[in-house]
C-alpha cells in the first residue's frame, strides 16, 4: 500500500480570517497552539513573514528535540500562508532536503473563518518501506500521516481554543449597562 502523502483538517475559528493570518503567518506564535512546536527565530517578530523569509523552527516530541530551517512558499494576507521544511537537525538544521511543507487557509465563513491545515510529506524520494520503518521508530509506532492528522487536529482546537477565549467578555470587563 502507498503511503499517504498529504493530511488536512480545517475548524471554524471566531475570529477574521486576517487576525488568524497575522497570528499564524507569524511562525514565532506557533508554539501556543502545536502540540509539536514550540516557536520559532524569525527575522521580525510579531509581524506576518513574507514570501522568501527564512526562520528557523524549534520543536520537541517527548524527551527528543531538534530544530529546523524552512522557508516561505507562500504569504497572501488573510487567504493562505505555507512554507517548505528544507533542513533538520539536534541543535541546527544540517540535514537539508525536502522534508514537509506546512500550509494554512484561511476562509470566511458564517460565525469566523476556516481555517485549513494541511502536511505534505516532502520525503517522495524515499522508498514506502523506509519511510514507514523510519516513521515508526520517531513516532513510536505511528506513520507521520497518522501522526500529523493527530497533530493537525490538536493545533486546530488548540487556535480555536484560543480565539474563543479571546472573544468572550471577562466579568470584570463586562458593561453593567
């Protein structure tokens, strides 16, 4: 059997879809929501990355670590943000090749905006055995399309979570009328 070289899931978060793009297009924010990163270096913090811009990635998986260098593919204000995962390492990323691209939509509809996660596996040179051999020794026994369809699914919650709480009035802000 072939693997799986894509997974996607979106959620509706109440927010607009542009506050959800300068958040996320910001990779140094992406560790409040992944269950798997946890920032980011980027040139310019607290603003969204452009097209070309490089950062390097920090991330964690039980007791293991190791960075990453990637790069932005794509960077359309309020509409998508995707970027290429082109080198990995321990302490800094000296492995290059194609590793995954990262993309993200972004979609009004009714009560916020979908937003779309979407992994596509950059390892295609790789033979199906390898890979699948590889992913579960990292993962402890899961492929990286099972693996990352969990992980999509906890970064989602974990965005809408977040922007839920943001748009609910605290007590002590509430107006007594």
């Amino acid at each position: 059997m072939a693997r799986i070289m894509q997974v996607q899931d979106s959620i509706v978060v109440a927010a607009e879809a542009m506050e959800l793009y300068e958040q996320i297009a910001d990779p140094s924010q992406m560790g409040r929501w992944s269950p798997e990163n946890t920032g980011a270096r980027v040139p310019s913090p607290g603003r969204p990355a452009t097209v070309g811009m490089t950062f390097i990635g920090s991330n964690h998986r039980g007791k293991a670590r190791w960075v990453t260098s990637c790069t932005v593919t794509e960077a359309d204000p309020g509409k998508r943000f995707a970027f290429d995962v082109t080198a990995i390492g321990p302490t800094k990323p000296l492995l290059k090749g194609s590793i995954a691209t990262w993309a993200y939509t972004f979609e009004p509809v009714e009560g916020g905006t979908r937003v779309t996660e979407t992994w596509t596996d950059g390892r295609r040179r790789w033979p199906d055995l390898l890979a699948a051999r590889f992913d579960r020794f990292v993962t402890s026994g899961q492929l990286f399309s099972d693996f990352q369809r969990s992980n999509i699914a906890r970064t989602l919650a974990a965005l809408q979570a977040d922007f839920a709480g943001r748009s609910q009035t605290r007590p002590d802000q509430a107006d007594d009328g």
